[in-house]
C-alpha cells in the first residue's frame, strides 16, 4: 500500500504514440509511454536487472527493456504470463493543464549509505575523487546530501585512475585519508595504478566500489569483477557491505586499518545495498578510543649518542624522506639551529624549499648535483623519516 502521495506534473513535450522516453521527476527517472490506449507511467528501472526502460522500445502491446529484452505492459507494468517481475506502475491524470503523475513522497529518514557516510565523514574523511555511474549511484546520493550539508567535497574526475592518484597525492600533503569513488567492474580496476601509489608510499586511503546486484554475481554479468580478489594485493582490508547491521561497521574498520596501517582500505557496495532504508537506532562508530597516539621516539640513550656525533662532526647533513612532511616545521628549524644543509629524498620534494638558504635539493637519482655533493662531503648525516631506498641512494659509509 502507497504512503503518503503528491502530484507533479510531467513535461513529456510531444511524444508521439507508439514511443516511450525518459522523464525525470523529484529526482525520479520515470518512463512515460504513449499507445493507442493511453498513457503509462512506470518506475524506470527494469525489475529484471536495473535497465532503463525509457530507452526501451514498443512493440505490439508490450514495452521492451533495452538490456535484455523483457517486456512489460507500458500502462499497468505486469510482464507477460509465466512472468512475476512486474514493473511499478504510477496514477495518471490527463487536467487541463496537462498530464500529471501520483507518486509516493520521497522519505526523509537517513538511508544506510547515508549512515555510512556519516561515519566516514566522522571519522575525518571530507574529500571524494571519484565517478557517478550506473552502479554506485545510491552511494553517490548519500555524498551529495553530505556536501550540501558541507560535511565534505566531491570532486569529479573523468578518469578513475586520476581519482585514486588524487586521493593518494591528497593523503601525502595532508597526512589524513580521501576517498576514491568508482563503479564496478572496469572502473573498480582502474583504481588501481593509483592504490599501488598509496600503497608503496604507505599512505591513508580508503577506495569505495560499486557492484553488480548480488542476484547476478557468479554466471558472469555484465561488469562482474571479484572486487575483493582484484584489490586483494593492494589493500590492507577489504570487504563487500552485504547487511545492514554491520554496514557502519565495516566502514569504521575500514578507516581504521587505513589510518593505522597506513595503507589502502576497499569497500565494495553491491547494487541493492545502496538502496536499503538505515537502521533506526544506528550504533555510534566514532575514532575516539578506536586509533591510539601513533606517535614514536627513540630511545634516550640513542637520541645521546646522535646529539654527540652531531655536535662532533664538521660538516652534519640532514637528510629528510617523506616520512618527515609532518615535521617539515622542526626540521627547518633544528637545521637552522645546528646550521646544518637539508637535501630530501624524491618523495619529499618541497618539504623545504629550494629559496631556503641550508636547501639543497633532492638526492638521488631523480636528484640535483648540490645534493649529491652535500653527501659526499658529509661527515655526519641525521636521516629522518627515509627508507634507505635504492633510488635515493643515501650513503651508509658515512
């Protein structure tokens, strides 16, 4: 039984009989058909697999859905016999002023993609790079409601790729997670490249896939992927939402392991979880008490000893990698203390600027000849926050 109700009307231009077309309402995609009998009115998406009935065609006494083909009247939405996946159909009225349409009014409660994103915005994340598609749009619908409420912002890409290289790059200047947003399949995949950077770079990041109905996964539907098996490799956690009662859950755990692992955390939204109404008494899932302190120090006896080579060596260098950026503050500023020059590694580039009087550039083999001299002329070298990787070459002699 239909809730409460409204009319609107439908500006559907001149539609000829025989034609079906698209016609959105409130927010609502509605197929609108034309035949020798009348009007029909029904829920754009097929009940079959969630294609466009709009785009569809008529034939004989049935409108065809464009993806697969089933047929479905175009007033009353019952499927042909032997058939049960009827298409909800809509109240017509012809008025004076044109045709109108009755449809149940769209419910105010919080859906769970919107308490989900709830935690996620909760827990710190308040950028999105992604892509709207065809099976992510519930999620999508919950992002746009939280950047009106201006809790975060969604910045559309026309690449996926660029979407994860963005939330990557993001996470590296700030130090906090993004999130990339893609749909499944071959969207979901291109993700990757730029999840492999976080990965190596071993920065926060949490990626949010769409999904093929649960109903079709297995036969092998169109864009099917085993989304958990492709990002297995990349991702410190990753999980498919398939219930509502440990939706928020799986969100919380997913922040969680990227922010302590600083890594990759996937989740994976199947195409009628998006759709679901919210729990009615959702469970707080908040960071407090969740992430201890991850700050580390050396032992004192160790600080002691590097104090003493310091203040023993002629010519100290300081050689900063990116695990430094969060302390680009105190590390200018002890350099300026102990005069000492400050080169980085490739990934810190800018941590200090090339202007600054003790900057000497990146080392390596992405590097600058200063850099390279600083290190060779080094007696002492205080490394902060570097791998030692090949590709920096920092020296070990010293």
């Amino acid at each position: 039984m239909m809730g409460k109700t409204a009319w609107w009307k439908l500006d559907i231009g001149d539609l000829a009989v025989g034609r079906v077309t698209t016609v959105i309402v409130e927010g609502r995609a509605l197929a609108v058909s034309r035949t020798e009998s009348g009007w029909g009115v029904l829920d754009n998406r097929c009940p079959h697999q969630g294609g466009p009935l709009g785009d569809g065609e008529i034939e004989g006494s049935y409108l065809l859905c464009p993806w697969h083909g089933y047929e479905y009247d175009p007033v009353t939405g019952e499927p042909p016999a032997g058939f049960s996946d009827a298409a909800a159909c809509y109240q017509l009225e012809e008025r004076d002023d044109g045709l109108y349409v009755e449809l149940p009014v769209l419910s105010e409660e919080p859906t769970l993609m919107d308490q989900m994103v709830d935690v996620m915005t909760g827990w710190g994340v308040d950028t999105v790079f992604g892509m709207v598609g065809h099976s992510n749009l519930g999620l999508a619908d919950a992002l746009r409601r939280a950047e009106q409420d201006q809790r975060l912002r969604y910045i559309g890409i026309r690449h996926e790729g660029a979407a994860a290289f963005a939330a990557s790059a993001y996470g590296k200047l700030t130090g906090r997670p993004a999130a990339c947003f893609s749909i499944a399949g071959p969207g979901a995949t291109n993700l990757l490249t730029g999840l492999w950077d976080a990965k190596v770079d071993r920065v926060p990041i949490l990626a949010l896939t769409g999904q093929v109905q649960t109903q079709v996964l297995g036969p092998g539907a169109f864009q099917e992927v085993p989304l958990t098996e492709a990002f297995a490799a990349v991702a410190n956690f990753s999980q498919t939402v398939l219930v509502p009662d440990n939706a928020t859950e799986l969100m919380a755990l997913a922040l969680k392991h990227a922010l302590v692992e600083r890594g990759v955390a996937h989740l994976v939204f199947p195409d009628e979880v998006q759709t679901l109404p919210g729990l009615s008494d959702p469970p707080e899932r908040l960071r407090t008490g969740r992430v201890a302190f991850d700050g580390i120090a050396p032992p004192k006896e160790e600080l002691s000893w590097a104090v003493e080579l310091l203040e023993g060596a002629r010519r100290p260098l300081i050689v900063a990698g990116s695990g430094a950026r969060e302390a680009r503050r105190q590390v200018i500023e002890f350099a300026e203390h102990i005069d000492a020059p400050v080169i980085t590694t490739f990934r810190a580039k800018g941590l200090i600027g090339d202007d600054h009087a003790l900057g000497g550039g990146v080392v390596g083999r992405s590097g600058t000849p200063i850099a390279s001299a600083l290190m060779a002329r080094a007696d002492a070298l205080l490394v902060l926050g570097a791998s030692f990787s090949n590709h920096s070459g920092i020296a070990t002699w010293v």
